[in-house]
C-alpha cells in the first residue's frame, strides 16, 4: 500500500506545484527597456505573490523615471502581434494599476491587487509602464510569460 501514496504522490506533486507556479510564492519579475528614448535610465521589478482566496498582489518598485512626472501601469493580455515576446504583443489590457507620480529622485512604487484568473496564462503576460500624458511612450515593461498558451 505504501508504493501506491509514493506513485500517487509523485503524480500529484508535479500538477499541484504546476498550479502555482506563476504566484505559488512570491514571484519577481524584472522590468527591460523597451527600445524608445522615453526615461533611457528606466529599470525596475514586479513582485507578485498570492494574498489569499485567490487575489494576487503585485507591488513595482521602479527608478530612473522622470523626477515628477506622472504614470500608468497595466497588466496585459498577450496580443497578436507576437507569440514569442509579450512586451510586442500589443495586448489588451487586463488590470490597471493606480496612477503615480515618480519622486524628486525617479523612485515610484506602485500596488494593485487583484483575482488570480485576470492575469494568469495568456491573460496576464507582461506588465507594462506608460506616461500618463502619453500611453504610447512606455519606458519600460516586464515579461510575466514567455509564450502563449
């Protein structure tokens, strides 16, 4: 009887460990500098880890932004443009961020929380950072999943 838990454990273990493997425990995910003039010294991560009931809580700690200027950050949904990086995927977005400003040194720290199923598999691909005057310039985005599926 005992070989049976082992075989049962060793088929278990995997699919329960799969299944949280995107926010089973804290996660980092580091932000790249999208190929753009907009804050060349840009840089930052995302730290996401599970709040319970299945939310998910997602804190950025960004520098190198402009001192002062005001910004917007989402979560998006891997789109049709690419299936191999999200950052170019031009995706819909799936969860917003509150708006920030960076302070007198171009250190912001943001906070969303949210359900677990608005940002895993192809809905939460990467996490992008956009000036609040100009969604189109965004400075700096980070990958959360690398493929689609």
């Amino acid at each position: 009887m005992m070989g049976h838990k082992i075989v049962l454990l060793g088929i278990a273990g995997p699919l329960l460990l799969g299944s949280c493997a995107l926010f089973g425990l804290p996660t980092t995910y580091l932000f790249k500098h999208n190929p753009n003039q907009a804050d060349p010294n840009a840089v930052g991560n995302a730290v996401a880890s599970e709040s319970g009931g299945g939310m998910v809580t997602t804190v950025l700690s960004l520098s190198g932004l402009t001192p002062g200027k005001a910004y917007i950050a989402h979560y998006h949904a891997f789109g049709p443009d690419s299936s191999t990086n999200p950052c170019a995927s031009n995706g819909p977005v799936t969860v917003g961020f509150p708006n920030f400003t960076a302070d007198a040194s171009g250190n912001a720290s943001v906070t969303v929380k949210t359900e677990q199923v608005k940002i895993e598999g192809d809905k939460g691909a990467y996490i992008n950072v956009h000036y609040a005057s100009d969604p189109s310039a965004v400075p700096i985005c980070a990958p959360v999943k690398l493929a689609k599926g």
